[in-house]
C-alpha cells in the first residue's frame, strides 16, 4: 500500500460507465480520457487518487491483497469470491438481480439437476438451502446457451435487461437475490488511512442519493 496515496479499483467493462459518473458526481475530476485509454493504471493530477481499471471479478482480490485500498465491485462477485473486504456502501448503480432460469416446461432426465453457472458458490448455496443436490456445471459465459443445447436443466445468472434470456426463449423460474455495485475497503487500509476513506464514503454516500430512488 502506498504511502497516502489512494488506490482505487475499478471494473472495467458494462459497468464501468456508471461508476465513473457515480465518482465524477461525488467530485472526482477524471480526466475527459479517462473511459477511452487503454491504459490501467491512471493518476489524478489534482488529487492523490491512482485509479487501477482491473476485471470486474478481479476487483475484490486487488482489495484484499492490498494493491488497492478500496473498489467498486458487484454483489454478485463480493458474494461469489466471499474476499476478506469491508462492503462500505451500496452504490445503487449497475442494478440486475440474480436468477435461475431456463427453457419453458423443461423437465430433467437426469438424476440430479444440472446447473451451468459462473457463479458456483452462489448457486450451491441456493440449492444447498432447498435441500437440492445438483451438478454444477462452471462456464464462464454465454452461459445461456447451456440449457438450449441441452448441456445444463437450468442455468444460475444475472438478469439485468432481460434481452439475453427472452432471445434466447428462456424463462426466470427462481429470483435468487437483487444485485448492485459496492464500494469496499480493505480492513489494513481503513485503519491506516481513516480520515480519508471516510471522506471518500461521505462523498459516495452523498453522490449515491440519486442512484437509490425506486430502490426496496
Ligand atoms: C451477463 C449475464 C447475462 C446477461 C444479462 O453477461 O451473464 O448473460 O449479461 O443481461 P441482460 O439481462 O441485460 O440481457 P455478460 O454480458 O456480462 O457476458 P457473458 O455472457 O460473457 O457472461
């Protein structure tokens, strides 16, 4: 961890937008550049913020490792990777709900379900819950094609617009949880540095306002 400057991970990807809009909103100046370069590792000239843009299902490592002190990551991921990081805000951004779908009326030949999934974890717990047995089968995406081609009974993901799965002719059967971005905070980095993440969270908290309308 380095000295007091603040590292920052981000996700890049789908919802990289919105957690920069979120920071610019809570007064971050990022440069104009900042969703185009390819670079990763980005400095702030008027503060003492570096931004790291890392694989969103990276960011909860880069914090709990300590490369990063805090983060922007799903709950979908914090769920999922079960890091050692302080969950400090709930962003209200990039919302979408975790489900189990797959095709209409389909009923299982096999002996125990077969679920395909990039979430394991999440979708042996909810089975696990109901006192289900099932085969998991880890993919890493595109995971709606499983059931279609007959590989899977059902498939564990996230649903935001649902355009993949009604394209695809698929049907949520289970509502598993609702999901938003987090901001985290490694727990070495909050005792170090306090002040200053606790600055940052005011500012988020404040930003995050409009994010929550229409939110349970
Ligand atoms: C995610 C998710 C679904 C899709 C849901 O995949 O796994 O496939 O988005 O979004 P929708 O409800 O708006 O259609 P992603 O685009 O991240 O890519 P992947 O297939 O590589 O996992």
């Amino acid at each position: 961890m380095s000295g007091s400057v603040i590292t920052v991970a981000m996700p890049k990807g789908r919802i990289f937008g919105d957690a920069c809009r979120l920071l610019r909103d809570a007064g971050f100046s990022l440069p104009v550049t900042f969703e185009t370069t390819r670079k990763l590792i980005l400095d702030l000239d008027t503060a003492p913020f570096r931004f790291i843009l890392a694989k969103p299902v990276d960011v909860p490592t880069y914090v709990e490792y300590g490369a990063a002190d805090i983060g922007i990551a799903g709950k979908d991921v914090l769920l999922e990777s079960g890091r050692d990081v302080y969950e400090m805000v709930d962003l209200g951004i990039s919302r979408c709900h975790m489900a189990v779908a797959g095709l209409p009326g389909h009923r299982s030949k096999n002996p125990y379900l077969k679920i395909a999934t990039k979430y394991p974890n999440i979708a042996s717990d909810f089975y696990r819950r109901r006192g289900e047995q099932i085969d998991l089968i880890a993919l890493n995406g595109s995971i709606e094609l499983a059931p279609i081609v007959g590989l899977a009974d059902a498939i564990v993901d996230i649903v935001s617009t649902g355009t993949t799965l009604r394209e695809n002719g698929l049907v949520e059967f289970d509502r598993l949880m609702d999901i938003s971005s987090r901001l985290i905070v490694n727990p070495v980095s909050y005792r170090l540095k306090k002040p200053v993440i606790d600055e940052i969270v005011e500012k988020m908290i404040r930003a995050t306002e409009g994010t929550k309308v229409g939110m349970d």
